[in-house]
C-alpha cells in the first residue's frame, strides 16, 4: 500500500529539513499510521533530527525512546536530558514526564519536591 499522500509530503518535507515534517513522520513510523510500517529505528531517527532543531514535541518524543529503549539503546539519562529541553521550553508532557523521573529517580537522583514542582507546572499548562 505504501505511504498515504500526507505521509509522503511530510517525507519531502522532511528530506529538506523541515522540522515539524520530521516529526510528523516519525510519528507515523513510530505508530505505524498512515500507511508506514511500524519502524521504532526510523521514528527515533526522525525524532531526532526534529529534536536537533528544538522541536518541543519531538524532544518529548524522543525522551520516550530513550526511557523505553525503542529504537534506540535505552538511557534514562538522555531521556531526562531530552525532557529537560522539551520541559524548559514550556512542553506540558515533557513537564510531567521529567517530574515522573524526578519522583523515582530515573536518569536523575529522586527528588519528591523536584518532581512536585515539574508536575505543578505541566498541571498549569
């Protein structure tokens, strides 16, 4: 069947470095919608080079892979370095996702009233 016709201008689109396109495929690969295979390696790449260019929603994204290891090694440390970003510029999942490893220590040394403040402000959101 192939990529859909949305899927395959975000490919383009992403080919030339438009970050909101990468992302908008990774997730396709990354949930194996609009035609594309199920591709966790692919999603992660895609991710990243959105993320590389601060896209909020792919560093969020990004930090999953990480935390999971799909598609990636996993890396509790690059996934809160990745939430950080996301978290820092305003990203409400990001935000709650940080305070999540803040809360058990992963990737980060457990702090309840770090992750206490980082859930306070995803809540505002």
């Amino acid at each position: 069947m192939g990529l859909s016709k949305a899927a395959k201008g975000w490919r383009k689109g992403a080919i030339k470095g438009n970050a909101e396109d990468q992302y908008l495929l990774a997730g396709c690969y990354d949930y194996g919608k609009e035609g594309a295979k199920r591709d966790p390696v692919a999603a992660a790449a895609w991710y990243g080079k959105a993320a590389d260019q601060d896209h909020a929603g792919a560093q969020c994204e990004l930090g999953i892979c990480y935390a999971s290891g799909d598609g990636v090694q996993q890396n509790h440390e690059l996934a809160v370095t990745f939430y950080r970003k996301a978290a820092d510029a305003g990203y409400a999942q990001s935000q709650g996702l940080l305070g999540d490893c803040y809360a058990v220590g992963n990737g980060v040394a457990q702090d309840h009233a770090v992750a206490v403040a980082w859930w306070e402000e995803a809540a505002t959101k």
